[in-house]
C-alpha cells in the first residue's frame, strides 16, 4: 500500500511537470511576488510512513512491523538565501501508530500468550527540522527542487517516564529524536499560491527504545539498536 500511493505521486507530479513542459501556455504565475521575497510563509499537510531499523544482539528472526500511514500537518518558514537556495523551518505535529509482531522464539522457556507478541507503538511527535532548499531555475511554471537538513522531535507519546514496561504490557522510547532528512519535490506555481507536492525520506540518528527493568526481557533484551526511518509525502502550499 505504501509503494502505491508512492508511485500515484510521483505519477501525478510527473503528469504536472509534463504539462508544463510541453505546454505552449507560456503565461507565468506570481513571477516575483513569491520568489523574490526575503521571507515567506506557508503550510503544509500530508502522510506519512514510519518504520523501525532494529539491530540485534543475537541472531533472531526479525521483529516486524506492520505498514501503516498516518498524518501530519505544520508550518512553512523560509528564507531566501539567492535564487537557488533557501533555508527553511517546517515545525509540524506528526501521527503515527506502529505495530510490531515479535517470533514465538523470542519467548523460548517462557509462559506466553498471543498479545505477548503484538506491541501497539502510537507516536505523536512535535518534529521540527532545519532544512536547506536547493531549486533548478524556474522553467515555465514549475520548478523542480530538492531539500536535506537534520531535525529533532519530540515524542509525546513516549512512555519513556512510566515505570511500568512490556511485562505490564507497555512498550517505551525515548522522548527526543535525532533525524537527517532528504527528499525531493516540485513548486507549481499557480495564479494565486505555489503549491509544492514533495516526497521525504527521514532517519533517526540515536537509539530510541528504552530497555525492560528485567535484562533478559524478550521484548528488549535482543533489541542492540532501534531506530526510527519514515518517509514523508508533504503537499506544500505558500
């Protein structure tokens, strides 16, 4: 599901490029009332995908994670640096739930039951990047772009303070996130708005699972690193 609506966007957006393209309407939309600005603003929505990278001490079957989308919405500051580079804060609140689905031999010599198994990870995060936006010259009226940064999150959703573990059936992370980000996208520039669709890979930098009181816990104890990764599909309007 996830490479479909992947592929639709990436279908759509090159629909739009054509078009404009080979178009003979050569009338260009907001020629400098946007670009040209020192600073503008804007908002952006959209989905999202986010998946974990998990390292392990032994070598167990994997611990998988069910695909699932989720949502987001935020703010667009930009600044201007020259024609082809702007520096950009996009702060946004992010939704987003994981399940993860541990092997029975995680459990070997234990007691279990099925939702032993199943961990429920739901996130909501505050994530706030610094980016930097490097853009083609504008041909017609679109203008493709690519974007990279670091950012950090907070995860309000985290349990990392419950004393509480998985043994009471309560999975934990961490609060603070470290990510690097890239991704690529196209502005259109249409009479009134640009309208900025844009796909994004992020990757987390630190480990964000926070151990079981019990070392030999199956849910952590195999568990040498964990690490969010995501992409993000971002409709931008300014």
């Amino acid at each position: 599901m996830k490479k479909i609506v992947i592929v639709f966007v990436l279908l759509l957006t090159f629909q739009n490029v054509s078009a404009q393209l080979f178009s003979k309407e050569k009338i260009a939309n907001n020629p400098d009332n946007i670009d040209k600005k020192p600073l503008s603003w804007g908002y952006f929505l959209g989905f999202n995908s986010y998946d974990f990278k998990f390292n392990y001490n032994e070598d167990l079957k994997d611990i998988l994670v069910d695909d699932s989308f989720g949502f987001h919405l935020g703010l667009v500051g930009d600044m201007r640096i020259n024609d082809y580079l702007n520096l950009r804060l996009e702060p946004g609140v992010f939704f987003t739930t994981r399940n993860l689905r541990y092997d029975e031999s995680y459990f070997e010599g234990m007691e279990f039951n099925d939702s032993d198994l199943l961990r429920e990870v739901k996130s909501t995060y505050i994530h706030v990047p610094l980016l930097l936006k490097a853009s083609t010259k504008r041909i017609n009226n679109f203008k493709p772009f690519i974007v990279g940064g670091i950012s950090a999150a907070l995860n309000l959703s985290s349990n990392e303070d419950n004393p509480d573990d998985n043994s009471a059936g309560q999975f934990r992370m961490i609060k603070n996130t470290y990510f690097y980000e890239i991704g690529f996208g196209v502005d259109f520039y249409l009479p009134y708005f640009k309208f900025s669709p844009s796909i994004r890979g992020v990757f987390a930098i630190n480990d964000e699972i926070v151990r079981d009181k019990d070392p030999n816990s199956p849910w952590t104890s195999n568990v040498a690193k964990m690490q969010t990764r995501g992409v993000f599909i971002n409709f931008t309007f300014q």
